[in-house]
C-alpha cells in the first residue's frame, strides 16, 4: 500500500446523503472516494418529495433550480370512492413562499432524477461515484481506517481519516461496527412501481378506496417522465406479480375500472415498512448517515430529506477536523442529528396511522423548517434572549440593499463552505478578519442596508449583537457586543483563528 492508497475520506454508499457529502467535502477540496456496490445508479423514483429546507440545501451546493426543473410541485389528490364520488383536495397544507422562507411548498421529484442532478454536480467538482465497488471489510485504530474494497475479482486495501457509511437499511457498515439498530416492523407491507399506463389524467394524484389497507392503491404522475408512481398495501405474505400484467390485474381488483391498463414497469418493489434508528451514530472514526442510521416508514416523506441533512451537517465538521480543529467537534454529528431523527420517525409513523384511516394531511410540520439545535453544545447565546430565532435556529433569509443599492440575499451571503458573521449597528468593528470567515455589518455604516427591515423583524437583533452563522446554514452564536472575548473563544474553537487569513 503507497501514500497514493491513503485519502480523508471513504464514503460507502452512493444515494443522496453519500452524494450530498461527496458535493460538500469536493468544494472543500477535501480527498475521498464515493463507492457503490451496485453496478448502475438506482433507477426508481422511491424518494419522490424534497421539502423546503432540503431545498435550501440544495440552493447551496448549486443544484436547486436542475432539481426543480426535474419536477414539479405536488399535484392536487382526486379521491374515489366506493359510491361512484370523487372528492379533490391538496395532499399538503399551503405554504406560499415569504422572503424568511424562499421555498413555501415541496416538490415532487423522482429519486433518479434527484440523484442524477446530484451526480452533475459532483461530476463540475471533478468527482464521480465508484459503481460496482463494494467495502468489504475494514478495521481502525486511532489515525486511520484500513478498509478493504472488491471491484469484481480485483481487491484492493486502502486507508481513510474517515469512513462513512450512507449505504442503506441494510448498511455493511453499521453490521459490522455491531451497532444495533432497534425500532419495530410496523405491520404494513407495500408495492411501489414506476409504470407507464393509460386510462387516467396526470392532472390530479388518483387515490382509490382511502382508508382501506386491504383495497387502497394510487396513481401519482411523475412530472418530467412518462411514469406514474403506484402505490398500495400488500398481504405480509406472499409473492407479489409485479409485472405489467400481475399490477393491471391488482388495478382491476383495485378500482373496479378495465380501462387503466399498466403498459409497462420500469422500476417495482414490495417492501415492509420499518421505524429504526441506531444506537449510535459514530464508532471511533466511523460514522452512519441517512438509511444508514434510521429508517422511515414513506408516509412523512422525510426519509430522503433527513439523509441529506445528516450528511449536510457532518461535512463541514470533518472537513474542519482534517483542518485541525479538535476531534471533540465530530461529537456533536450524532448530538445534533440523532434526536432529529428520533422525531422524524415519530412524525412518520403517526402519519402512517393517518393513512390507514384516510385522513393523511401533511402540515408544516414535515417541510423540516423548524427543525433547530437548540441545546447543541455549538449553540451560544450571550446574553440569553427572547427571539424566534435563537442559537441553534435555521437562518432564515432575508431582503437586503448593498452599501452600493443592488438587491442582496441572505442566502447569498451564506452560500458556500464558510462561516458567516453579521453585525447589527455596530459602533464599532471589534472582529477581525481571518480565513473561512464572511463578516458583513447591517445598518448604519455598514456594507449592508436593511432597508424594508426585513432582517430586524426576522432575526430581532439588538443594535451591537453578532449573529454568528455555521457553513450549514444554522445560527450557531448570537453575541453582545460586550460578550465579545465569548465569540472569540468560539471562533478559535472551530478553528477560525484570528489571523488566520489567506493570502491572495
């Protein structure tokens, strides 16, 4: 084994959390590999909704507007039932966009597509996933995991700082790091299959015989292809035909209607719903991400969602860590993003029961805006205050003027792997510059105006307060002026040290 074999990272698993990782560390510039033992990237569209603040993530690695152009928004739901009436609706609760919350509504967006958006990103980065490459052993000390990878009937043994394991339900990983992963089966097994058919509009998401797990199945178009998602509750036991004629035939039984004929089956599987989450999500320098570490019943539509914002916080962690900042700030992986999935798996479970009596509705709840670290031991507040967005809180966006009169975004500001600091009326400058840092002041005399006091209202700042902003768009300090020497031992903590400056 040469120096050439040694690399930060090893990421096994190529799904979304695995990409959305590979996307964070390559703008980083930090060394890894994206293997996948399967051979040719998954081709269904399981994973088919992006909530809003995934959206924002996506804003950030630069692929929002190709995942939109992918897909649509949610089209309304048109119930049948049994008495020959049809009721529409909307499957979600409106959420119209607001200047703090830029993306009001998800949108509907096969999993292919989604992935295959993320792998033109990467491929701009000059990465690309490794298909048809398995992990299949691998040990650690205290400097490095030496893993072993098969490519067909070639072997090969290399190291990594890190390993990450994004490699599903199912995760070698987590097997072999004997990390249990408790939950229940919850009693519920379904088909979903990407179909071509006639017989129905792709206007409307068609849903048949709500609130019976034994007659229910839907017809939802796939915008952007020819597909129809099909879903529906199957027998626990049993062989399940899932081919063109075997799902026409449930069809039938289903709706009672000869004139929906499924064409074709791109994709199809019959699944078990399960609720799980690992006991840990981090052995020494091993870590679990997405399906990995919890898995969700389809309900919430959180599955995805959660997977790409595990992998969105720990990026910039290890790539700070491999930076020199110390191991401790890796802890804080699991502390943060362990309890958010606890809650998003209680959330899609409840839903589930919801489904199962007809009466699904999908709030704000699930668009994943609210989610916040609140108690993080990277969550600093001095003094403590009385504001809705805390230490710990999203950042929201907001409208703003330059110093110059154009047009600016928060979001602007924030878009890339760096910290930011805003200072509100500040008198004085007190913070100095250093690497990895974005310092903008807001008001009089500064490089920002906020001049439809969209900041103000949002952030509720007092005149002289810092709000510090983390590289995954999350406050993680809001700071007096007079608790100055606090955000400073803040800033060396996660290695913003001052002078540290590049030079150009």
């Amino acid at each position: 084994m040469t120096e050439d074999d040694a690399i930060d990272v090893l990421i096994c698993g190529a799904g979304a959390a695995g990409l959305t990782l590979a996307i964070d560390l390559a703008r980083r510039g930090v060394s890894f590999r994206l293997i996948e033992k399967m051979n040719d990237p998954f081709g269904g569209s399981r994973g088919k909704g992006i909530q809003p603040r995934t959206m924002e993530v996506f804003e950030d690695l630069g692929i929002v507007d190709r995942i939109a152009a992918s897909g649509a928004f949610y089209p309304r739901q048109r119930e049948y039932h049994g008495d020959g009436s049809v009721k529409d609706g909307a499957l979600f609760e409106a959420g119209d966009p607001i200047p703090s919350e830029p993306y009001g509504a998800p949108l509907l967006v096969p999993q292919f597509l989604t992935e295959g958006a993320m792998r033109e990103r990467l491929a701009e980065l000059g990465h690309a996933p490794e298909f048809g490459c398995a992990l299949i052993a691998f040990k650690q000390d205290g400097q490095d995991v030496t893993a072993r990878l098969a490519n067909g009937s070639e072997e090969q043994t290399i190291r990594a700082r890190y390993l990450v394991g994004t490699d599903g339900g199912r995760s070698f990983v987590r097997q072999a790091l004997a990390v249990g992963f408790p939950g229940k089966t919850l009693g519920v097994r379904a088909i979903v299959a990407d179909v071509t058919l006639t017989g129905l509009s792709r206007d409307v998401w068609h849903r048949f015989n709500e609130g019976s797990m034994e007659m229910q199945i839907s017809f939802c178009p796939l915008a952007e292809t020819g597909f129809f998602q099909l879903q529906g509750p199957v027998p626990l036991e049993g062989d399940i035909d899932l081919s063109a004629e075997g799902l026409s035939a449930l069809t039938a039984e289903r709706t009672g209607c000869t004139d929906i004929v499924i064409q074709s089956v791109s994709w199809a599987s019959a699944f078990n719903m399960n609720a799980r989450l690992a006991d840990s999500y981090r052995v020494g320098r091993v870590f679990l991400a997405g399906d990995a570490a919890h898995t969700h019943p389809p309900t919430g539509g959180q599955g995805l969602n959660t997977s790409v914002q595990d992998a969105y916080n720990l990026g910039w962690k290890l790539a700070a860590v491999l930076s020199g900042v110390p191991e401790a700030l890796l802890d804080s992986y699991e502390e943060e993003r362990r309890p958010i999935a606890a809650s998003m798996l209680g959330l899609a479970v409840r839903l589930l029961e919801d489904m199962k009596r007809g009466e699904i509705r999908r709030g704000r709840e699930v668009r994943q805006l609210d989610i916040a670290y609140l108690g993080s031991s990277l969550s600093l507040e001095e003094p403590k205050r009385q504001a809705r967005v805390l230490a710990g809180s999203r950042a929201p966006d907001a409208l703003l003027k330059g110093a110059a009169g154009q047009p600016a975004r928060l979001f602007d500001l924030f878009k890339g792997p760096h910290w930011t600091l805003l200072g509100f009326d500040m008198e004085t400058a007190g913070v100095q510059p250093r690497k990895g840092l974005h310092i903008h002041t807001i008001g009089q005399g500064g490089n920002l105006i906020d001049s439809e006091n969209q900041f103000r209202e949002t952030y509720e700042p007092a005149p002289g307060d810092w709000i510090l902003v983390r590289p995954d768009g999350y406050v993680g300090a809001v700071v007096s002026q007079g608790k100055l020497p606090a955000l400073e031992t803040y800033l060396h903590d996660v290695g913003l040290r001052a002078g540290a400056v590049a030079r150009r």
